[in-house]
C-alpha cells in the first residue's frame, strides 16, 4: 500500500495550494520556520487516483502545523465546512487540487 504526503500552504497569491512529497522532504518543510506546511500522511489503498477531504478551516484545532498528520478519512454533511484535495491530471509534477466545499456551490448558486 503505497503511503503518499501531502503538503498544504497558503500562498499569498494563489490561496491554498498543495502536492505531494517525500518523507524525507516533509519533514525539511517541518523545520522551516517562516512558513507554516500542513502535511498529511495518506495511506493510498485504492488504485484508483485518491481523493481526501479535510476540514476547512486548515489549521488549528483541526490539525498540526508541526507535526505530521495522520489522515483519517471523515464523513462531512452537506453544510460541514471542508476541503477536497485531488490530483491535478495536467500536471505530472505531483500538484493537487483544492477544492472548498460547501463554499463553491454557495458561490456558484450566485
């Protein structure tokens, strides 16, 4: 079972972004400390490409800007506050898309 990190950072510019990484790395990212990362350790059992979803907002309470977070996969309701990350299939550099929900249908009914 293939384990997969994942990265998240919030730019200044383009928002959350994130991708996938080594451990070796993460744990680079770990120590840098004019930047926060929110990585994710993601035990990959499907072999189809994987989708996970994570709270919103990212960060505090919900997870640890220090440390490496165990991804459990989470029920959401309809009107819960989280984000789907995915594969972004134009890259091949490991970048993944963010998408916030319920936050784009509020936006898209408008």
């Amino acid at each position: 079972m293939p384990i997969k990190y994942i990265v998240l950072s919030e730019s200044n510019h383009y928002g959350w972004v994130g991708g996938l990484t080594t451990l070796a790395e993460a744990k680079k990212m770990l120590k840098i400390e004019t930047e926060t990362f929110y990585i994710f350790k993601y035990d990959h059992k499907k072999t189809k490409p994987f989708q996970m979803k994570i709270r919103y907002p990212i960060g505090y309470p919900y997870y640890d800007g220090l440390s490496i977070n165990e991804y459990t996969e989470e029920v959401f309701d309809e009107d819960d506050d989280y984000v789907i990350i995915t594969p972004d299939d134009t890259c091949d550099n490991g970048s993944l898309i963010l998408t916030h929900k319920p936050y784009t249908e509020k936006v898209n009914q408008n």
